[in-house]
C-alpha cells in the first residue's frame, strides 16, 4: 500500500509535464490554422482588389446651362447736378427714399434770380410795345403813302425802324425766356422714377454746376451684365443678333437656385482677346425691389432644347494635370483609365461630352485606392450628385472602406 502511494507521487510530476506539453501543442496548432487563415483573407482580398462604390452612368434628356458670375446695374443712373450757382435753401427728400420724375429734391436761392427775371421780362415788354408803336406810325406811313402825302424815302425809314424794333423785342424776349428757365432750375427736380441717396451737399452750402448734389436710380428694371465665355457667344449670340429670345436666370447671394428670370439684352460685337470674354447683359423685372444695383448675382444661360446627354457625379473625376478622367470597371473587375471632356452641371449632376458610353459602370467612391489596370471588388449603387445625400448602401459601403 505504501509503494503504491509512493508511485502515484512519482508519477504526479510527469502527469503534469504532459498535460502542459498536451495544452501548448493544442495552443500552437489553432495559432497556425488562424494566421493561415487569416492570410489567405488577405491574399483573397489582394487578389480581389480593393473595395469601391461604382454607378452606372446616367442617361437622359437635357437642356444644358452655362453659370456665370455676375453684378446688377442699374438700367438709368442719373447724377443730380446743380445748373446755376447758389445756395441750398432746402432739401426735400430723405436719404434712400423713392422718389418719382419732377419730384424737387434741392432748391437753390431763388432770390437774384427772380429779380434777374422781372428785370429781362420788363425790358421784353418796353422792347415788345416800341415794336407796336412802330408798327402803328408803319401804317399810318403807307396810308399818307398812297395819297403822296409823304416821300417814299420816310417810308422805307418807318419800315426799316419796325424790323429793328420787332427783333429788339424778340431779343429781350428771349433774355426773358432765359432769365425764367434760370429761375426754374433754383428747383433741382428728379428726371426718373427711382431710388435716391443721400444729400452729398448740405443745407446752406454755396453750389456751382461742377458739384455732385446726390443720385437717382431706377428699380422697376435692372440690367445683370457678365462677361460670358466663347462657347457661350457663339451659341446665343445669333439668337440674340436675330431677335430670338434667351432665357437668362439669376440668384442672389441670400437665394437658393436661379428664382429671377429675365432676357439676353445685349451681346458685345467682339471678345476681348486678353480673357477670351465678352460683355453680355440681361433685363430683369424688378417689381418687389429686391435687386439693387452693385449686388453679385449668379447667372444662367439656357442651352435651348432638351437633347441626350450622359450624366456622372463629379466625386468620380480625377485631375491629371489638365486633363480629366475615370475608371471605368471592366469586365474582368479591373479599373480602366478613361479620359473624359465634361460639360455643365444639370441638376447637380456633370455632363460628360466624351469618353464615356451609355450603360458603363464608373468609379465614385474609394478613387484613391484604385490604380489602372489594377483589380477592384465594385458594389454598385446609384449615381447620386456630390452635394446629395449618399444611398445607404453606399454609406454603408463607405463605411466599410473606412475601417
């Protein structure tokens, strides 16, 4: 009994040795089945390529547009100048009011001249009656005339001495008619309907015709001018030239879209060979004066009628120097470098004009990771435009490629 107590304590260490021998072997075999496992993943996914959200490309019906950058003028701007000399007696208007034609913005001392005016209508009327009484005594001349009652030679004098006395009489007449329009431009009057500034000269103040008194601008209408492109002007500037018109939208700063529609009104006769530009305007209602001259404005040119056009998101446009591409996914799951041209954006979408086909599938998502020629593992969503929200397959696919 006690041998075989002896032995069981002789054996406890090799029992252990063995089952810790046991439990390493086991511990080192799953570590080498997991890190075989783990790098054919990784093998697989070289082979595969990396993961990318491709789309089909977009077919449909557009009319396309051009944007530009533009300014608001104002269709008449009149700088209010004094025509006689004085001083402001009054001023008649609040700054940035509303004002409308023959409305009197500044008077100017009336005083002198409406004494000069009395002085030249008083000498017009002595002037007007001597003419009167020449023609009188004229008449009286040719009567005693015909009886030969007085020589021919006293009659021609008559009648000479009324010619000189009647264009003495329009002459103080006309000083007259001067004095008067003087005195009338004491009252410096709006020519247009519009808005006015502010008084640039004060009450009191002593003014000659060289002075600035303040300015008026219209607002019923307003010009949006901008310097267009060459495609641009040979595309409407025969309809322009023709008659025909073009749409022409605007926005605001403050504003969404393109809300304001007006028309082509002016295309310049030639492009400046500097920027390769040309002066473009456009007429705008301006009813609810929302527009006022000298705000920047964002202008679009109508492309006319709607015609076929393949349409892409710009996320999946690369920059290669000048020149602009993407990868298409080929039918063996790798990415094909394709030079492209691209037009406008319609409705936040990029025209492609060459390039591409109709039913191919392209990059636009994960466009860093993709080299030509190289392998890629695409899961398709939709084309969406770069400024909307991504599907939530894409979302999802992205946040995949993230991790």
């Amino acid at each position: 009994m006690k041998s075989i107590q002896q032995l069981r304590t002789a054996a406890r260490p090799l029992v252990l040795a063995l089952g810790a021998a046991g439990v390493a072997a086991l511990i080192a075999g799953c570590s080498d089945a997991t890190g075989k496992a783990a790098e054919a993943q990784a093998q697989a996914q070289a082979q595969a390529g990396p993961p990318v959200s491709a789309a089909a490309v977009v077919e449909k019906q557009v009319a396309e547009t051009q944007e530009f950058s533009g300014r608001l003028e104002a269709i008449d701007r009149v700088e209010i100048r004094p025509r006689v000399s004085g001083f402001i007696t009054s001023v008649n208007f609040k700054p940035g009011a509303e004002v409308k034609k023959g409305d009197v913005l500044f008077v100017i001392d009336q005083r002198p001249y409406q004494a000069e005016y009395d002085r030249a209508e008083a000498a017009a009327k002595s002037a007007r009656a001597k003419a009167e009484l020449a023609k009188i005594e004229l008449n009286r001349a040719e009567k005693l005339l015909a009886d030969k009652a007085v020589a021919q030679r006293e009659y021609d004098e008559r009648a000479a001495g009324l010619k000189e006395l009647d264009a003495t009489a329009r002459a103080a007449q006309a000083q007259a008619d001067a004095a008067k329009l003087n005195l009338t431009y004491t009252r410096v009057t709006s020519p247009i309907d519009g808005r006015v500034s502010k008084a640039e000269i004060t009450l009191g103040n002593l003014v000659d015709a060289s002075a600035v008194l303040t300015s008026v601008v219209s607002l019923d209408r307003i010009y949006a001018s901008f310097d267009g492109d060459e495609g641009t002007y040979l595309r409407v500037s025969s309809q322009a030239h023709a008659g025909q018109a073009v749409q022409v939208r605007v926005g605001l700063a403050n504003e969404e879209g393109f809300p304001h529609e007006g028309k082509l009104e002016f295309v310049d006769n030639q492009l400046d060979t500097r920027t390769g530009s040309v002066r473009m305007r456009a007429t705008f209602e301006n009813k609810d004066r929302g527009m006022a001259p000298g705000l920047f404005a964002r202008v679009q040119i109508g492309g006319g009628s709607a015609k076929p056009a393949l349409l892409i998101s710009d996320r999946a446009v690369g920059t290669d120097q000048s020149r602009k591409f993407v990868f298409v996914v080929g039918k063996d799951s790798k990415a094909e470098y394709r030079e492209v041209t691209l037009g406008p954006v319609v409705d936040g979408l990029r025209v492609v004009r060459t390039g591409l086909k109709p039913g191919e599938k392209i990059v636009v998502n994960g466009l860093q990771r993709v080299r030509p020629g190289a392998p890629i593992t695409a899961q398709t969503v939709p084309m969406v435009a770069s400024t909307a929200t991504p599907a939530k397959d894409g979302a999802k696919l992205a946040m995949a490629e993230s991790k």
